[in-house]
C-alpha cells in the first residue's frame, strides 16, 4: 500500500503506541493500540447496505486506549454535521477536539456535500465512556481529517460512504445504537404539548400563579404542565444556592400535593423540575455531601456533585423521588446533567474525587445514579415521564428518559428549528421536545404561528402568561397544537429530512407512508417525490407564493388553505393535469392536499 501522510493525527499521547493500517472501501484507517507493545487486531464487515461499513479494532493490555484515523479529499463539502448544530461551517483540523460520553453529546458526524448528501457519516459504538473526537479540514492539504479514541480493549466504528441524504444516515447510526442497549417503550403523553412556566413566571412563581396558566393552558390543548425552577425556593435571583434540598418552597407552595391534584384534575400532567448535578451554597444537603463534589460553581454558587459516590447517589435518589411518591408528580425534568462533564476552567483548581467513589469515571457515576433514580421512580409510577435536554442526549441516556428538549433559545424560531430537527435525527425512541416557545405580548398572530411551525417536527413547548395574550394569539396557538396532534405520527414519528443544513434548515420534509409534510421556512419550491394521499405544507415565509413539484400528475386533489387562526382561505377541488402546482398560502398558514 502506498505510503499516507496522516494530516491532521491525533496529537501522541507520549505512551506506548503500536499502529497498523487496513482497508476500509476506499478508505486507509490507522489504528493505534495505545499502552499496548502489540498492534491492534481489526475486522472491516460489509453491512447489508452498500457503502455500510462496521470497522471492530481490539487490543491488549491492562491499561489500552484505542484510535482509528482516517481521511477524505474535502471536495464539494457544504457543511459538517455534528449534534451540537453549528453545521454551517467546516471546522479546521486544529480546533481542539470535542468529548461524547454518557452526560453529554453523543459520538456522531456526518461531513455533508451537494444534494445533502453525506460524503462520510461516523458513529462510535459506545454508550458510557468519554470518546475523544477530533474533526475538522487540513489547510495544507485540502483533506478533511477524522480521529476517534477512547479508553479500553475495543472500538466500535460504523462509517457510511453511500452517498445517500445525511440525515438518512444519521438515523441509520441511531438504529445502530439502538441495537446495542435495551431500549425502553415511551409512552405517548410524552408527545402531548407542554406547557412550562420559565419564560412565563421565572422564578417568581406561587402555586396560584401556576394554577392560573393551567387552567389556560388545557382548554389550549397542553396536555403537561412542567413547573421549572422556582418552586423549591423564596429566593427570586438567578442562583443555584438553595439546589440539593429540594423541598416545597413553604411561602408559596404550602400544600404542595393539593396543588398538584388541582393541576392534574385540568387534564394534565405535572412535571417537576431538579437539577440533579448541584447541591447549593445555603443547602443543607451541602453539608451533609461535603467533601463528595468535583468542584464549587462560584458564579451558580453551588457545588457540583461527584455521582461517582453512594453518599450523592442515595440523596439524589431520595429527594427526587420524593416528588412523585409524596407529592403525585407524574415525573422530572431532569436538567444540567452535562455540567457533570464540565472540564475544569484554566487556573482552577482540578477535579477533586469523593473518597468512596465506587467506578472510575464520572460518566459511569452518572449511570448508576440515573438507574438508581429510574428503578426507584418506576417502582411507584410504572409510566413516570422523564425530560432530559440538549447537550446530553447520546444513547446510553436512553433508558433513562421519555423527552428530550432542545437547549435553551428564547424567542428564536431559527435556533428551535435547527436543534429540534437535529435531535429527531440522533434521539432514537424518545420524544423530542421544543425549547419553550414565547414571545413579547403584542407579537402578531402570524409570528406567533411561525413560531409553532419552526418546531412543527417535535413536541411543542410555549410559555407565555397566557393571561396577558390577545385573543388571535391564542386562537393560533389553539389551531397549530391542534394541526400536530391531528397528524402526530407523520410530524413526530416519521421519516425526516431536514435540507440544507449549511442554510439552518429552511425545508423540512416529514414522510410516513403515503403522507408528507413540509415546513417552508424560506421562499423556497417544494419538492412532493414519490406517491401520496395527504400532502401538508406549513408556510413560516413571508413569501406566501408556495410552489410544489411533483413527480407526476396527480389529478384532482381537494385543496384547503388555512390562514395563521386556522381560518379557511380557500377550499376547492382542484384539477392538477402537469407537474407542478402553485398556491398563494398566508404566512403562519397551512395548504393540505388530499388525493
């Protein structure tokens, strides 16, 4: 084989390194043994789908860490996919490398080119353990580099070469995961919109406040509720120094399981916030769990929790689960499990380590808690609903949760596009949940519908004071809730394709069986491929002129434009005798097309 100047390598670790190079398709890998004196054995399978392939490297030794390398000509890359959405750039071989593991992100990328379709799309197969992920285009060369490591004797890599749309081969390395742990059956309130009182009450919040957005919220069609923080303290300021006790603020909860009855008699689900990492400054969990924390959060002025300790996992456990056992909650939202894999910041001070930590890494501390907490909760509530947010949402998260929302982006439709659609494409069976949408009370009906349909592909979450929103507002929010349970199985669970990720997505198509959908984001034609009964199209453009392509003629099709309040704006059936159709639909409104 000729000889390869490996551009862009994984700087050497200064141990031991033994190093062979096989054949993969087109591609060289090399893959090293690190604190191994003997080169890694490696298996290249052909998957059942051309271009597929399953690269399995092992090694020997008490102490290994395994790499594999390899490396592609850059030509006609549009953007580079990872889950943490920033696709519209290539990034360069010397930023530093990113880390998946168990509390955060997850060990995928798809390097994107013409037609979106992936020019190479890589997964790990590793659930639990830090994967060092270094990625990025070699200036010198013109070559986009690719490094994958991490600790132990094996090292699972699927690589995709087939050239198909990216987001098909992401999904496709979800399914691998999927195939590697149980995965667990999330029960369909998990897909009911949500409505959350952060945006709408922050912190200042009563139980008669909450009462009062609930009983706007279920005649709206939110089928949860979710009190975020607030409720476990008087305090009004954005700290984290009360965390770790958590209790019923007295003052302003002071019969919480009531409270919550007269929530769930509206018709909802009650979901209760924790965030789960912190034990705060003025707890008095904090001195109970002195001396089992990785480190103090000064600016949040809390400590941050070692889950590697019984100690930590028992009062977690306890305390969180007290909400459903004591107080009736029908589940968690479960937040800031990715500060557990914060790095320390320059000039502090390292990482300490409880003195009864019982795994070695963080990341399987995380994993015991989150079972602990998982079997305790069950043992009440078989069907408990559990939330869990962007940036932790890999695979080994799976059995632990129901939801997964994108992180927060207040009053930004793009944002909430991008991160929900990005979710859908590496969250496996779980729900994927909206950022809580709001927006400013004299918002227009348009924008507020625009709103909704930027996350038309996920679960809705809104929260505004519902009380101060003008009729036509919530008239729009009533039409599009009702639009998405109406066609759930298609917006949620189908197969989906969001285009142009260099350009945040401004199509995406839904497909489930002889139904499609689209969210037009941009003034641009839709494409309608292949057969189809229901054709939806959600207009978010200023641009009402909706063009729609089709393979061939579909005849006569019964045509219904709605406007953003779900007003009729034209009903007919229409004769279709070419291949393309162009109909004038308001912005925030909805064409469907039925055949």
């Amino acid at each position: 084989m000729t000889a390869l100047s490996w551009d862009g390598s994984a700087p050497s670790s200064g141990r031991t390194e033994t190093t062979r190079t096989v054949e993969a398709g087109p591609l060289a890998l090399r893959v090293t043994a690190i604190g191994s004196d003997t080169a890694p054995a490696v298996t290249v399978t052909a998957t059942g789908t051309p271009g597929v392939l399953l690269v399995e490297a092992a090694a020997t030794g008490p102490d290994t860490r395994l790499r594999i390398e390899w490396h592609l000509p850059c030509t006609g890359a549009t953007g580079y996919w990872t889950p943490h959405t920033n696709t519209s750039w290539l990034p360069p071989s010397w930023a530093l490398p990113r880390e998946a593991s168990l509390p955060k992100g997850a060990p995928v990328g798809s390097l994107v080119g013409p037609g979106d379709g992936a020019l190479c799309t890589f997964a790990v197969g590793e659930l639990v353990r830090p994967v060092t992920i270094g990625e990025g285009a070699v200036e010198e060369t013109g070559r986009f580099s690719w490094w994958v490591e991490h600790d132990g004797p094996t090292l699972a890599l699927r690589l995709d070469l087939s050239g198909r749309h990216f987001a098909d081969t992401v999904r496709e390395c979800a399914d691998w995961w999927a195939g590697l742990a149980p995965v667990r059956t999330v029960p369909a309130a998990a897909f009911a919109p949500v409505f959350c009182t952060w945006y709408a009450l922050h912190l200042a919040m009563t139980s008669a406040d909450v009462e009062r957005l609930a009983a706007l919220a279920a005649p709206l069609g939110f089928r949860t509720l979710i009190v975020d923080d607030g409720w476990q303290t008087d305090e009004r300021t954005r700290s984290y120094a009360t965390t770790g006790d958590w209790r019923p603020a007295p003052r302003d909860f002071p019969d919480f399981a009531a409270h919550v009855r007269r929530v769930q008699d509206l018709g909802l689900n009650y979901l209760l916030w924790h965030a789960i990492p912190f034990v705060g400054d003025r707890s008095e969990a904090a001195k109970l769990l002195a001396g089992h924390t990785l480190a103090h959060l000064p600016l949040l002025e809390t400590f941050l929790l070692d889950p590697r300790s019984p100690t930590v996992r028992a009062h977690q456990v306890d305390r969180l689960a007290a909400a459903v056992e004591e107080h009736g909650v029908d589940g968690l939202k479960v937040d800031f499990i990715d500060t557990f894999a914060r790095k320390p910041q320059p000039g502090a001070a390292p990482h300490t380590t409880s003195p009864e930590a019982d795994c070695a890494t963080v990341a399987e501390g995380v994993r015991k808690l989150l079972a602990a907490l998982d079997t305790r909760l069950r043992a009440t509530r078989p069907d408990v609903l559990i939330e869990h947010r962007q940036d932790y949402m890999g695979p080994g998260l799976w059995p632990y949760a129901d939801m997964v929302r994108a992180t927060d982006c207040p009053h930004s439709a793009v944002e909430n596009r991008v991160r929900t659609a990005d979710l859908r494409l590496t969250a496996g069976p779980l729900a994927v949940h909206a950022d809580p949408l709001t927006w400013h009370p004299d918002e227009s009906p348009e924008q507020v519908a625009v709103l909704l349909q930027s996350v038309l592909f996920a679960t809705a979450q809104v929260s505004v004071d519902l009380g101060a929103q003008h009729p036509d507002r919530l008239a729009a929010v009533a039409f599009w809730l009702g639009v998405m349970k109406e066609h759930l199985d298609l917006l949620q669970r189908g197969e989906l394709r969001p285009h142009r990720p260099e350009l945040a997505y401004p199509l995406i198509e839904a497909r489930r069986g002889a139904q499609l959908a689209f969210g037009r984001y941009a003034p641009l034609p839709v494409r309608a491929a292949g057969e189809w009964e229901l054709l939806l199209v959600a207009n978010a453009d200023q641009d009402t002129l909706v063009r729609i392509g089709f393979d061939r003629a579909p005849g006569t099709v019964d045509l219904l434009v709605q406007d953003c309040l779900g007003g009729t704006v034209a009903r007919a059936q229409t004769p279709v005798g070419g291949t393309e159709l162009s109909v004038r639909v308001p912005t925030g409104g909805l064409l469907t097309l039925r055949r």
